[in-house]
C-alpha cells in the first residue's frame, strides 16, 4: 500500500518513510489544543505546568531529561543577562535528549509562553485559550507564537521513538520559558551547559527558511510636563504635548533605520520598527498631565551592535528635545528595562541550512526561500552564547502573532512536522 510519505516523496530513505509513517496527525492537532488551552502568559504559574508537563511527556517517551529550576537571582546579576518585561517568582528548564551519548545532531527548540491576550472584546466569543478549530486553522492565543512549533517538536519526538528506527547520533528538544520578554530560558539553558551541533527554533516562519532576525530593545521614555488645573491649561504644560515632538522624531529615525533594508526581509519594507507599545500619564481627568512614561521597542539591524542602535535612539531624542524650548529645559530621560535582544543569524552556505532545505524539498515538495525575520528570538543566545548554528523553521505566519486573529493552519502545522522529523531523522543518521 503507497503511504503518503512514499508517494510524495520517493527519495527518501526507509527509515525516514517510517517515521513519516507514524506522525499521528490528528494527535499533533489535538496536542496543539490542549497546549493553546493552558493560559501560559510570561511569568505566570501556567508557564510552569507546560514545563513540568513537557518533562513527564519526555521521560515517558524513554528521553533522557534534564529538568531544572532555573535560579533567577543568580542570572538576574549576570551583566549579560537578557532582561525581562515582568516579574516572576519561579521558572523551569527542560530538555531531553534521545540516542547515544554525545553532542546532540541537531535541536528542536520552542518556548511554551505567550504574550497577554488584550481587550477580551476583539476575540471570538471572548475567549483567547479555546483552542478552536475552524476553517483549516486552530485559534488562540500562541497558536502560531509559538505553540504550534511546540506540538510539532513534541510530534517529532513521538515519531522518532514509534517508528523504532536507531539513531546514531543523539537528537535534542529544548522547551523554553520566556522568550516573549527577552529570552530568559534559553539563557539559562546555555548557561547549564546544554548544547547541540544544530539548532532550529520552531518559530513561525511561513514556510521560508529564516536564517537571519532582527533584534528588539525595550525602551522607556519619561517625558515631564507643569501641573495645573484643566480650567487653567495656560499656567501649566501637558507632558503628553511634551511627547508628540518626541513621537515625531522617532517616526523619523524608524524611516531613516529602515532606508536600505537586507535582501533577505524580501517585500517587508519595515524589518526594523520603532514601536510605541504603552503610554501612561496623568491621574486626573481635569488636571493639566505634568509625567509621561512611554515605552515601546527599538528594532535592532542585523550585525548591528545594541549599543549602536540604543545611542541613534538617544541622539533623536536628545536632538528633538534641544529644539524644543520645553523639552531644551526639560530633558526627557531614555533608559532601558525589559527585554534586550540582538540580532542573530547562521551563515547561510551552513550545512544545517541545506539540510533543512533537503528536508523540505523531499518531504513538501517544494523549494524554500531563505528569508530573514523582523523580530527578535533565542537564536541569539543560541548561536552566541551556546555558539551553535541555529536558524528558525516553523508553523505560522508571524503576521497573526499577538493579535486576537492569532491562528496556524492544519495544513502547514502537518506539513512543517513532516519535514522536521525528516530532517531530526537524517541529522541523527536514523536507521532501523
């Protein structure tokens, strides 16, 4: 009988057929569900359970599993410590390791947070962690960012192990908290010493092979402003007027950073945002607002140091603010909390690259493109710290990411396993 893995694909070896084979399809889609229904937003206790869960599903599985608490006061005084958005008390690594012993082949990474789910109201039926499935697609929040990439590393783990076949080299998954405020996770893996030959980030890449992101840096302005009453707006000056010039100069910067993007980002005309995220001040409706705090994240070029791209935000303010009579004597204050991430990327002639396109075109059917992503990710520690080569390919479209939209299709999740079990099986030479 002619399985699907043998009909589009003739090319591939017998055990790579065989753990095509027994990807159970609507288990990955099922598993993808119940992770979207676990409401693991940065920082809470439900990241946690998706850790402690993932470690039960590897042991079962026969890994051999490292799961850890991470000691966060003791990375917290690193001054290479990537930052955080917000607070937490606990966090927990996982990774699990299948084979021989030995430097892991290759890695499956993914992190288990999410982002906040915003104004309930914009969601369907007001319910972010529904895990419904609808129109080709499954809905909620991390759907594509990135649990999708999750269910599928978790997919190949399954198969490698039901197929039967032999490994000769030890394949790796890492599950991750974190990334979403900097990458915290992944920075506590490398520095407990996890490492591999390879790594793909199962970040939603739309099919493309991204081998370069750009990086992100939080932010934070504080703007001050006169007090007075609302009645006599004269004898004060409003900290949110204050800003707009502010605004204004860094709508310019955005353009100016963005004037002669890499080929890589293809169609994307604005790879290296300047994004206002939130926006405080006052506390009296009827009282002139004498603070402004604003905060958003400063997109970091490829190869560009965060040094460099922090001092080109601080000369914008600092040059708007001199001519500016208010801001001249007022200065604003630039400072830098929350998530610090670099850019990052693999050599593209890197064998892992053309692995993974093998991967795809055997098992798809198809010719990837390279591409390069506008955000910031693990790759970064990953390629840096841990100094393994390390690309993203994964299920989603990261333009539903973050949005009450958010949604992967059945279709691509499907397919995007397939080929990363393709490419875990010959990474690790499979054979049976």
């Amino acid at each position: 009988m002619e399985t699907l893995a043998t009909a589009v694909a003739p090319g591939l070896s017998r055990a790579e057929r065989d753990v095509l084979d027994v990807i159970d399809e609507q288990a990955l889609v099922d598993e993808l569900v119940e992770l979207i229904r676990v409401p693991s937003v940065t920082g809470s206790d439900a990241e946690s359970d998706l850790q402690h869960r993932h470690a039960r599903q590897l042991e079962a599985l026969g890994f051999d599993v490292d799961s850890w608490q991470i000691d966060l006061d003791q990375l917290a005084a690193r001054p290479d410590h990537p930052g955080t958005e917000v607070p937490r008390t606990e966090g927990y690594g996982v990774v699990g390791v299948l084979g021989p012993p030995g430097v892991p082949a290759l890695v499956l990474q993914g992190h288990v947070d999410v982002v906040p789910t915003g104004d309930l109201d914009k969601w369907p039926q007001r319910d972010p962690w529904s895990g419904s499935v609808g129109g080709g697609a499954i809905h909620g929040r991390g759907a594509c960012d990135m649990k999708a990439g999750v269910a599928a590393n978790l997919a190949v783990a399954r198969a490698l192990v039901a197929s039967g076949v032999t490994l000769e080299r030890p394949f790796a998954l890492h599950a991750v908290i974190s990334e979403e405020d900097g990458g915290l996770g992944a920075f506590a893996t490398m520095l407990r010493g996890h490492r591999g030959e390879a790594a793909v980030i199962t970040e939603p890449t739309s099919g493309d092979v991204v081998v370069a992101n750009a990086g992100a840096l939080t932010f934070r302005v504080r703007v001050s402003g006169r007090a007075a009453h609302g009645s006599a707006k004269l004898a004060g000056h409003s900290a949110l007027d204050a800003f707009l010039p502010l605004h204004a100069a860094l709508t310019d910067l955005e353009r100016q950073r963005n004037a002669e993007p890499d080929a890589l980002f293809g169609s994307n005309v604005l790879p290296y945002p300047i994004s206002i995220g939130t926006v405080r001040a006052g506390d009296w409706a009827s009282s002139v607002p004498d603070l402004l705090i604003a905060e958003g994240r400063l997109g970091v070029q490829i190869d560009e140091p965060p040094a460099i791209a922090r001092a080109a935000l601080e000369q914008a303010i600092a040059e708007a603010s001199r001519r500016d009579p208010w801001l001249r004597d007022h200065p604003p204050e630039v400072t830098w909390p929350g998530g610090q991430f670099a850019s990052g990327q693999i050599d593209p002639h890197h064998t892992l690259v053309d692995h993974v396109l093998g991967a795809v075109r055997d098992t798809e059917g198809r010719d990837a493109s390279l591409a390069a992503a506008p955000y910031g990710s693990d790759l970064r520690l990953y390629a840096g710290i841990g100094g393994i080569p390390t690309l993203h390919y994964g299920p989603g479209d990261v333009r539903y990411a973050h949005a009450p939209r958010e949604q992967v299709d059945i279709a691509e999740l499907i397919s995007t396993t397939r080929s990363l079990a393709v490419l875990a099986a010959r990474r690790c030479r499979a054979h049976l």
